[in-house]
C-alpha cells in the first residue's frame, strides 16, 4: 500500500497537508495529526456501504 503525503510542520508542532491514497488522484487535505490518521485508517462499513451482522441498519 502506498500513500503520498505532503507534510508541512507548523510553528507550534503542528502538522497540516494532504494526503493521497492509494488508487486515487484526488488529494485530502489534513489539520493536525488526529485528523491525519483518520484519513489513514480503512475505511469502515458505514464508508463502504457494508452490513455489519447483528447490528440494525
């Protein structure tokens, strides 16, 4: 799997910048780094548009 990120640090330690995932050439932008990791997680079956068993749509 491979990303493109463009990190840019900011004075104050923070980070901002975009990132693209693999299969894409649309790049997201990103404001810190919990939201940087949000964009790096999978994506879940409310994303996806998959059942999750047991569980009511």
């Amino acid at each position: 799997m491979r990303f493109i990120l463009d990190l840019y640090y900011t004075p104050d330690g923070g980070v901002h910048g975009r990132l693209t995932p693999p299969g894409s050439v649309t790049a997201q932008p990103f404001d810190g780094w919990l939201d940087l990791l949000r964009l790096l997680e999978p994506p879940g079956p409310a994303e996806t548009g998959d059942r999750v068993e047991g569980r009511a749509p």
